[in-house]
C-alpha cells in the first residue's frame, strides 16, 4: 500500500507540495490562535499573525533553490510575530523549522551550523527583549532557540545518512564495474589460451611436416609425399577446434556445459597420432585405475598435454617424448618430458619465463583447477613439464554405477599401461 502512495506522490509532485504547505499552514494558524487562548488580557491583534503566517509559509515555496534568503524571511517573520507579541511555540515557528531544515541538508556542515547560531540568537534576543509576552524565560526565548538549533542537528544527521548511503551506491557500483571488468578480462584470457592452444598446436605439427617433407624430398620421394598427403587432415582438425571455439562465442547465451565441445583425454590417441604424423614419438604411460573427470578438468588435462608436445615439436632437437598419467586417489599426476640430450644447450638457457605464452598458458590452467605446475630443464638434458590436478570433484564411476574405465580414457591397441608407445 505505501509503496503505492509513494509512487502517486512521485507522479503528483507539485500537489503533494501544495498539500504539506497547506498543511503548515494549518498548523501555524493554530500556533497564532494558541497565543490569542492563553492570553486573555490583551491578546495580540489577528489579522498581523496570520499575514506573517501566511508569508512564512509562501516562502517555502524556494526553500530547495534558495534556502538561505527563505531561512532568513522565516526567521524574521517568526521574530515579528514574537514582537506582536505571539508566543513562540513551536506550532507558530513551523516554517522557520521547516527552513531550518532545508537549509541543513541542503547547504555544507559550517553554512548549516552558521545560520542554526545566528537564527536561535536571534530568536533567543527577540524573545529576552522585543517581545511583550511576560512569561517565564524558557518559553519566550530558551524554547525557541533549542528547537531551532535542535532541528538544524536532526538535518545535518539526515545529510550525513544520504551522503553515506549514496557513498555506499557508488562504491557498490564502482565494485560491480570492477567485478564485471574482471570476469572480461579473465574470459579474455580463458578465450587467448584456447585459440593459442587450438592454432599453436596444429600449426607447429602442419609446420614440422612440411619441413619433414621438404627434407625428405630429394631423398626419400615416396615418405615425403606420405607426409604431404596426411598433412590436410592436420590443417582440417585445426579449422575444425577453431570453428568450435569460435562457434562457442558467437552463441547469445552460455550453454549448460559450455565445454562441451571442447577436447579431453579421449582425444589423446588421437593427438598421439598427429604427433606421430609430424615426426613426433610419443610414448604414453597410464598408471592407477582411471576415472571419469570433469569436464573442465578433462579439457584442462588435454590442453596441458597437448601444449608440452607442441613445445617439444616446436623447441626440442630431438623427436621422442614420454606422456605419463598417475591416477590416486585424490590427484592425476600429469608428466610431460623430452629426456634425451639437447646438443645445443637450449632447453638448458630457456626458462620458463623465456617460452611465451605457451607454459604460461599451461600454469594458468592447473592453478585455475587448484593444481601445482613444475616445468623446467631437466639436469641431463631435454625439457620436464609435471602438473598435478586434483580429483575431488571427478566421479569414480559413470552413471550406471560402472567401475569399468570410461571411454573419456580408453587406450588404442597398443596401449600398455606401464609403458605404451606408438
């Protein structure tokens, strides 16, 4: 119900303004007939009062655009009818309260608190020395000024507690900026590692196949036109991710599961053979009782792995690597490393600081998930890349209750889980 009133009153503005000083009005009419009641021996003349009443209240009227001149019209108004004679109640100074009020919320602390002092003096000296009503000393001169000076704190306290809750909307609204300009940027960043890991990837294998290729074309004719002809179906896989990931974002709403599509460690024979089709040996090692991961885990541990080859494509002299998968209870282990001698010293100089965005990437994405990452020159030779990710939120078992190995892990023919090489 007040809500509905409230809103009347926001579309009716001016009547509801028209209403309250009518109000007051009324209320200072009744202050002047107050005067006229309790003094019966020669009671002040009428007409007077209820003019000075009248113009009190007319001048309210600017009270918001000029509050001091309606503060000091007030005041004078309520000292004339104190020489008439009235008694300064605080019916009959209703408009001088009223302008002491605005002036409070309206104007600073010292303006504020400057008029209160110089609007109770005054009305303390009409009421010791100007007025003609011989009543005690409290009610002609003390009343009047405390409830001046008590109303100009009352307003001050309500500026303070809009200054304070609009302080509070600005600061809530400076933190939804900030909150919503962190979540762009880490989407930004989430959306770099994914094309970096989706076109870095494919083009470093489409890269070291040509260069295979171009090798082997005087020499060996027949396996450098092998390594062109499967070279298409690595350019294909990398416009393949890439329309998914951009498909991704050019939908208008977040699907349930807006990884989805995106790669897991199913996909790793596969990324096993890509390699293997850009000169690449890599042997995989899966050692404990696989489970089913999350989909954020599954594609962070795909996207760690298929990064540390890319690497070792990219950097390492020589074309092995060892991909090894340590389920426990609580983590999978992952262990990425090119372990035979680098002639050139290079992953020995190289830091992981020094590999641009790619071990970045890498870190960034087993920190996300709450994991440790560790990658660095191994002491022989070769470069190390080991990330643990935790599997607390992964299911054990498929919906059916299954303890059988999820087909997210399933190994080709060939596959040994001590020790598999392709």
């Amino acid at each position: 119900m007040s809500t509905t009133w409230q809103r009347r009153a926001a579309s009716h503005t001016r009547a509801v303004e028209a209403a309250g000083l009518a109000l007051l009005l009324a209320v200072t009419l009744c202050g002047v007939l107050v005067t006229r009641w309790v003094t019966n021996d020669s009671p002040p003349d009428l007409l007077p009062g209820i003019a000075l009443s009248v113009l009190a209240c007319a001048a309210l009227h600017l009270r918001r655009s000029h509050p001091l001149p309606v503060l000091a019209l007030t005041a004078l108004c309520a000292m004339a009818e104190g020489l008439l004679g009235y008694l300064l109640t605080p019916l009959l100074m209703g408009p001088l309260l009223v302008a002491q009020y605005s002036t409070s919320l309206l104007t600073s602390r010292r303006t504020t608190w400057a008029s209160a002092l110089v609007t109770a003096a005054g009305m303390a000296v009409s009421g010791l020395f100007l007025t003609t009503f011989q009543h005690a000393l409290i009610l002609s001169s003390i009343n009047p000024a405390a409830w001046v000076l008590m109303v100009a704190a009352f307003g001050s306290y309500v500026r303070v507690r809009r200054e304070y809750a609009a302080a509070r909307a600005e600061h809530a609204a400076q933190e939804r900026e900030e909150e919503a300009r962190r979540r762009v940027i880490e989407e930004r960043m989430r959306i770099a590692r994914e094309l970096h890991d989706v076109v870095a990837h494919h083009l470093a294998l489409a890269n070291a196949q040509a260069g295979t290729a171009a090798h082997l074309a005087v020499s060996n004719p027949e396996q450098a036109f092998e390594i062109v002809a499967r070279l298409p179906e690595t350019t294909a896989a990398a416009l393949r991710e890439l329309k998914a990931t951009v498909g991704l974002l050019r939908q208008d709403t977040d699907p349930d599961d807006e990884i989805a599509p995106a790669p897991g460690l199913g996909q790793l024979p596969d990324l096993v053979r890509t390699c293997s089709a850009a000169g690449l040996d890599v042997a995989v090692a899966v050692e404990g009782e696989p489970r089913r991961l999350t989909p954020g885990l599954d594609l962070t541990a795909y996207r760690i792995i298929q990064e540390a080859l890319t690497n070792v494509t990219k950097h390492a002299v020589t074309r092995t690597a060892r991909v090894r998968l340590a389920y426990t209870p609580h983590h999978l282990t992952l262990t990425i490393t090119n372990d035979a001698p680098d002639i050139h010293g290079t992953a020995a100089r190289r830091s992981p600081a020094e590999s641009g965005f790619g071990l970045l990437g890498m870190r960034e994405r087993a920190l996300s998930t709450g994991g440790t990452f560790h990658a660095g020159p191994r002491p022989g030779g070769g470069f190390d890349v080991t990330c643990a990710l935790p599997l607390n939120n992964a299911d054990s078992t498929d919906s059916t209750g299954s303890t059988e190995r999820p087909d997210a892990i399933t190994e080709p023919d060939g596959y040994d889980d001590n020790e598999s090489t392709t």
